[in-house]
C-alpha cells in the first residue's frame, strides 16, 4: 500500500483569483479560506503521491520471436522417418534434460527445437545404428503461465502462442471489481535469471511468465 507524505500548505497553494471571505472586521481570514481550499489541495496531494503501482519497475524484456528456448515443463516432439520406434513425445525434465531411446538423457534446457533437433541427429548417427537419419524436432506443449492477484480464478494455465496479459487474464475469468486494470507485474525468467518488470494488457507473454494484477487503491 502506498504511504501518503501530507505536506504544509502555504497561502500560495489558494488560487490566485480567489475572493477571500472577510472576518467581520473587513480583513480575509486565512483559517475561512483553509476551510474552503483545503479538501482540494489535499486531494492534488493524494493523486501526486498514488503511484502507478508496478511504476517503478522497469519495462518487461520483449519476446523474442521465432527463437522460442525450451524449459523444464516443455514437452517436445521427435519425428523419425527413418525409424519409427525413435518417434514419440518427451518432456523437459527439471534437470532440463529428455530421456531419448538409444541415447538416454539428451540435455534440451536453452536449445531450440531446431538445435535439438541438429544435436540428436548428430547423437544418434554418431552411435553407428544409422547411416543417414531424417528427424524433426518440434514443441509438443508449452509449459504453462501463472496468474497472481486480482483475477476471478487465480492459478496456472497452458500457454498458447500469441498470448498477450488481457488474454492471459480472459483465462482466469476476469478482472476483479478491486483491480487495476492499466498496468501489471511480470515475472519472466531468461537465462536461468528471474526478471520482474511491467507490462501493459498488450505485451506478449512467453511460457513460464508469471503475471500478478494489481489491486485500486483509490
């Protein structure tokens, strides 16, 4: 919650053109006009100070297009043409690793599909079993986002691509009546680093992110 910080105010905070009320000897009354003026200064004041809350954060680090990194909670999806018994989903596991036949744990955490997809050719002619192999590598499901605050139905979603916050929050039901509705909190983690920055109802989220609304506070 914001804290307020109520400042004195100098006769020059009245309006300029303001008409005084005059005590009964002719002369303005300073504490008539502090009655007056008063309620309007305070709230310029309560505006001044009310933050944009997720204001001090900065900017929300932008998707990346057509470079989707995996993660743990990824799945992926090998095609072999060569031999079928190769093919099948596998899940990133939390060691960002996937348990592929013939070779066991092929580390995924950081590479795209197209690098995985080089790496596990490459493993798997290396064995000797293949003299030529034609395999394709492609995300099978998202891991999931997760949204925090004032939204109907909190709690974890599949991600889909082209999810935007306003869409992430159509999923949990809608806002809240007690929600802010302009800005939000992000959490996105790159690079095995944790970012929190804002973000507006347009930004594009990526899998993983963790969106929190904001509750008004005026």
């Amino acid at each position: 919650m914001h804290h307020l910080k109520l400042r004195a105010l100098e006769p020059s905070v009245f309006p300029p053109d303001a008409t005084p009320l005059r005590a009964p000897t002719g002369q303005a009354s300073l504490g008539m006009r502090w009655r007056i003026y008063a309620p309007l200064a305070l709230a310029a004041v309560v505006l001044a100070d009310c933050a944009t809350p997720g204001g001090d954060l900065p900017p929300l680090p932008p998707v990346k297009r057509g470079r989707y990194v995996l993660g743990p909670g990824d799945a992926v999806r090998i095609i072999t043409f060569d031999a079928q018994q190769m093919s099948g989903d596998f899940t990133v596991g939390d060691s960002g690793d996937i348990a592929v036949p013939l070779l066991g744990d092929v580390h995924a955490a950081g590479l795209t599909a197209q690098q995985l997809q080089r790496k596990v050719t490459a493993d798997l002619v290396r064995t000797g079993m293949f003299k030529q192999l034609s395999l394709v590598v492609e995300v099978a499901k998202y891991r999931p986002i997760f949204i925090l605050g004032e939204v109907k139905s909190p709690g974890q979603y599949p991600y889909q691509p082209g999810m935007t916050v306003l869409t992430a929050v159509a999923a949990a039901g809608g806002f809240t009546y007690r929600a802010y509705e302009g800005t939000f909190s992000v959490v996105r983690t790159t690079d095995n680093k944790a970012i929190e920055g804002h973000a507006t109802r347009q930004s594009l989220l990526q899998p993983g992110d963790v969106i929190t609304v904001y509750e008004r506070h005026f």
